[in-house]
C-alpha cells in the first residue's frame, strides 16, 4: 500500500524487530517516584486508582493450598463460564483458568504453529500485546485503525491483511484498551469471516467486560459460535485483583490439549489463592460503579477543549490534544503524569489516556490541578 493512501484507509505494517519494552506503566510509577523523593505531591492521569476492599472472604476450593488440576478449579470454572462469559453462546467451547490474561494470550498464541508466523495485533493496542506475540515465537502486524473513523475495524481492509501476510491469528481489544470502544456485531462478524477463510483465529480480549457505559452495545458485540473464536478474559481490572494473577479464556475443544500443555509448561496452573479471590469475587457479585469519577472525567475533556469519541467501556477516555507536549508539561507543573498516545502507536502521539478508574474526589481533585494550570475554560 502507498503511503498517500493512508489519509483514506487504515495503515498497514509494523515492525517485527523491536526490543522487548519495559511496561510503560511501570515506567510512569517510576517517574512519579523519582518527583516524590523530589517532594513533589503527584497523581497519575493514565492508570487506575483501585480502592481495595478487605472485607471479602476467601472462597473455599476444593483444592485447598495445593495446585488445581491445569485447567483450573472447577467450581471458578463454572462461576466464570456463567457469570463473565454470560453474553457468550458458545457450546463446543470449554472455560480454562489461567494465570492472568497475559498467560492465556501466550498459550493461545504459541500453539498456533511453528515459530516465525504473523500475528495481526489492531491498533491503538496497548503495546504489551506485541511483546508477547513476539515471546511466542511470532511476528506481530499492526492493523492501525483510525480516531477520524472512530477506532473502527473494516472487515474487507482485514481480509486484505490476512491474505497479504498469511496471519495465524487477529487480536483485538473488546472493549478498546486505551480507546474505550465497543466493537459491534456487524465488525465481529467481519472479522470472524475473514479469519475462517485465512484460517486464522479470532482472539477476543474482553478484560473490561464489567466496566461498561454503553450496556446496549455491549450486549450486542457478540457472534456465534466458531471454532476459530477464542475469548479472554480477566479478573485483574473487573474485580480488582490485579495481584493475584487469575484470568479466563473460552477456546473451542479442539485447542483445549494443547493450550494446556503450553500453559501448564509455563506455570502448572494458576495461583490458588488468587483462583480464590477470583471466585469469591464471582459469588460477591459487586462490580465497582465508576459513574460519578467517569462524568468528571467527560467534565474535565470538555473544559479542556480536547476532542474525544465517548467511552463505551473499559475506565480510559482516549482525547486528541492540539498541543501535546506544551499539556504534558503544564500537566507535570502540577503534579499530573500521564501516558501520551504514541505509546500505543506512533500515529497515536497526540492522543492521551485519560483513566477514571478511581475515587470520584480524586477525579475532582484532577480537574483542581488542571484548572489552577490554566488548562480549563470557565463555566
């Protein structure tokens, strides 16, 4: 494809020979830490503040503190299979518990085939998704939608992808990570298409499927069963246990053997106190409600002038900034950090992830900063 004819279509490409990247959250705690010991009083923008709560009891599992078989406990199976994946009607499918959703992916991922395959990752994606595609021994592609064309994926550009490069697989976000957009049925269906007819996967990441603002589209981003359709997802940002390492994934009999095998090699089977945690959580059945933090959060873009689509899900606004590195310096003049757009992709520098995942007095205390910079119009 020509370059002048990406103002039109979604760019195709990506480089298959970059470095492992250190996790830019990682990087952005440390720098928050180096203006503490300056004295600096900071907050972050980017990444959620999670108020834990320590008053939900441990569930019993059957396993006690030992391992559990390697597809996990059967009690959280059944409690996941009917409570996170309740949208889905997928009878040929079975539930495997794995340790966080990172090690789901690389399963999925490394039972593809031999080493050296292409993997189409759809941008804006956070960017941990290509190190693992990379881990498992294959070559991620990028599929860069567009912000002018809200984030959407067009199904023929897919096709077109999948047929150039010869991809084993598509993964996408579901809601969008750091774009906050719900795919739609007639995208999914596309998607599903092409892959069966490249012989792909289609690999659904649905780790925010509790943190949704747009519940209609929500319950309408689902498709029928296929055996190439594979669906994770997570207890780390749903039910805020990020620590304990605990995730989902729904993939179709035929790949359940050697899935295992692969996860089993890299971790026997997910933590079980964390295996816990999670079906405590199930059985507690409370799902924060960021509501009042996410209409601060729509306050705050709109004061700012910033231009940004609505959040659908997941707790990330996605803004485009006229002037990104004056406002990230103005942003670190009153203790503000976040991570800017070009983290997700180049073509995404001028966009910033905006979190609301956290208390609403700590949004307000935000748009506080933000005003006293001179950020905010008046009302």
């Amino acid at each position: 494809m020509k370059n002048s004819q990406r103002t039109k279509q979604p760019a195709i490409g990506g480089s298959t020979n970059q470095a492992f990247r250190r996790s830019p959250t990682l990087a952005l705690v440390d720098a928050m830490e180096t203006a503490r010991l300056a004295g600096q009083d900071v907050l972050s923008l980017s990444t959620p503040s999670f108020e834990y709560h320590n008053d939900l009891p441990m569930a019993p599992l059957s396993l006690g503190l030992k391992l559990s078989a390697p597809e996990g406990d059967p009690a959280l199976r059944q409690a996941a299979r009917s409570k996170l994946f309740r949208r889905w009607v997928l009878p040929d499918h079975v539930l495997c518990i794995t340790a966080g959703a990172k090690a789901a992916l690389f399963a999925i991922l490394r039972i593809l085939g031999e080493p050296g395959g292409r993997v189409i990752v759809t941008a804006p994606a956070w960017p941990s998704y290509d190190d693992i595609v990379r881990i498992s021994g294959h070559q991620p592609i990028t599929y860069q939608t567009r912000y002018d064309q809200g984030f959407r994926l067009d199904p023929a550009m897919l096709a077109r992808l999948l047929a150039e490069t010869g991809a084993r697989a598509v993964l996408l976000a579901n809601p969008g990570n750091p774009t906050g957009v719900i795919a739609s049925k007639a995208e999914l269906d596309g998607a599903m298409a092409a892959c069966t007819a490249a012989g792909a996967l289609l690999v659904l990441d649905e780790s925010f499927s509790e943190i949704i603002a747009d519940g209609q589209a929500w319950n309408g981003s689902v498709i029928a069963p296929h055996p190439n359709l594979v669906v994770i997802n997570s207890f780390s940002k749903n039910h805020h246990l990020q620590g304990q390492r605990v995730a989902a994934c729904m993939l179709h009999a035929a790949l359940r053997e050697d899935f295992i095998a692969v996860h089993q090699a890299l971790i026997s089977s997910a933590p079980s106190m964390g295996q816990a945690a999670a079906l405590a959580a199930l059985q507690d059945g409370k799902v924060v409600n960021y509501a009042a933090s996410r209409a601060v959060a729509v306050d705050l873009i709109r004061r700012a002038g910033w231009s940004c689509l609505p959040n659908q899900g997941t707790f990330y606004h996605f803004p485009h900034l006229q002037d990104t590195a004056h406002t990230v310096s103005r942003l670190r003049d009153v203790g503000l950090f976040g991570l800017t757009g070009d983290i997700f992709g180049e073509a995404f520098a001028n966009h910033l992830r905006l979190c609301f995942g956290r208390p609403e007095a700590e949004m307000v205390e935000i748009l506080r900063r933000m005003d006293a910079a001179g950020l905010l119009s008046k009302d």
